[in-house]
C-alpha cells in the first residue's frame, strides 16, 4: 500500500482552529494542518510567538490567522469558534504542588482554559459543523488523562475533564458527521514540560537532572519525550477520511505508559 502524502488530509477550503498556537504542540499542529490547506486561526496569548508562527507558516499550502486572545475570556472563545470546520483544544498551564499547598486561584485558572474554555469552544464551533454535516473535534488530552500523577491535582483534574467532554460531543455529533476524539501524548518535548524539570526537582527533593529519568520517564517503556511533530500527526490523522469511524476514543501516544 502506498503512503499517504504528508499533506495528507486535504483540508483545501476547511477552517481550522487551533488554541495555544504559539509554541509547542499548538504550533506543530498550526503548522500540519496549514501543510494540508487548511485554513488556520493561531489562536494564544502570545503575540509574539504568534507572529513568529506566521513566518513559518510561509509558503505552505493553506494560511494561517494569528488571533491573540486568553482563553480566561469565555464569551471571546466561543465566538471566535464560529464557523470553524476542525477545532484543536490545545492550550494548557501547569502548576506542580502537593494538594494541600495548591493555590485555589491557580486551580480556578487551568479547569478555566483546559477545561471551560474547550467547553465554549465546542459549543461555539457546532452549529457550523453540524449545518454543513462534517466536523472534527480534536482535544489534545494527555496520558494524566487516563491516569494521575501526585502533585498535579488541577491538570489532572483538568484532563479527565476533558475526556468526559471529548465523549459527549462524539455522542451527540456522531448523528452530524462530526468526530470527538482526545490525542493523549505522554511528556513532549515543550516549553511546559522544560518547566516542569524545576518544579519536579523542588517538589521531590532531587536534582533537576534526575527528574527527566526518575520522574518523568519512570512509567515510560519508551525512554524519549515525544516530539510536538509526531502530536500534530496524531491530530491530523483524524482528520483524514481514514478515521471517519473514530469517535469517542484516545489515541494514547505515551510510550506505554498505560500498558502498566
């Protein structure tokens, strides 16, 4: 059988959304789905790293949006969502600290973005996706999806969150021709896993070169941090016409991780 070209799906004349566009994941599946002629709305916080995403974005076959806008903005988010053919709920924060010291701000803020905020996304991109019958729900969940790490309590929170709201809109966008699905990558190669090396090292008491292979790694049968590449493959794979049958489901990319 012959592969499938990398621009592979065609998403010529199709609007894509994607949060947390400026680095990391958001920005590697900013820049598939642009490869595959999407339409792409970047959507962050970070202007600058938005304007730096639309200069590699030069020169692929679709084009590409920056929108600045924090997602702690509900009403923004899901009018921005209208009209949107493929919906990436990417963005996320991440705060490391036992339970008992967690800040209630701070818990407040990531269930807001990781968990509302998709949430008004979905709800804003629907009625589009369901008048013309195609959609793609794309939530980029993590394995603290499926499973949970001490010291994380509002990610975790946040991911497992996401799962349930991942499921409903497959149940009820299934009868439209729109597809929910989760991509549940183990530790990638981002700015807010670097960040976490710091947190871990504090929280556990060791040294911060040590995390990487005594923490982070640990459940891993892979020892390697994903790549944000190899994410945006995952997205854009269900995307393609070979997945129209996968809904309601995580496609785990976690080393085997889960396998435990």
């Amino acid at each position: 059988m012959t592969p499938a070209p990398h621009t592979s799906p065609d998403l010529g004349g199709r609007t894509a959304l994607v949060t947390g566009a400026a680095g990391g994941i958001g920005r590697a599946c900013s820049l598939r789905l642009a490869a595959a002629g999407a339409k792409v709305r970047a959507v962050d916080r970070d202007a600058a790293g938005l304007d730096d995403l639309v200069g590699a974005a030069r020169g692929l076959e679709g084009t590409l949006e920056p929108h600045v806008l924090d997602l702690t903005d509900l009403d923004a988010a899901e009018e921005i969502a209208a009209g949107t053919d493929v919906l990436v709920n990417n963005a996320g924060l991440q705060l490391v600290s036992p339970l008992h010291e967690f800040p209630p701000d701070v818990f407040h803020t990531v269930l807001t973005v990781m968990l509302e905020a998709p949430f008004r996304l979905v709800r804003g991109a629907l009625p589009h996706m369901y008048g013309q019958g195609w959609g793609r729900i794309v939530n980029i969940s993590s394995v603290h999806g499926l499973r949970a790490s001490a010291f994380k309590a509002a990610y975790v929170s946040a991911k497992h969150g996401l799962e349930g709201l991942s499921k409903a809109a497959a149940l009820e966008g299934a009868p439209h021709g729109v597809t929910s699905n989760c991509v549940n990558p183990a530790y990638v190669r981002t700015p807010l896993v670097e960040k976490q090396l710091a947190d871990q090292a504090r929280v556990h008491g060791i040294p911060e070169e040590r995390v990487l292979s005594e923490v982070l790694l640990q459940d891993s049968a892979v020892k390697r941090l994903i790549e944000p590449e190899e994410v945006a493959e995952a997205v854009a794979y269900l995307c393609s016409p070979q997945a129209s049958f996968i809904t309601g489901t995580s496609l785990v990319l976690d080393g085997g991780w889960t396998a435990h």
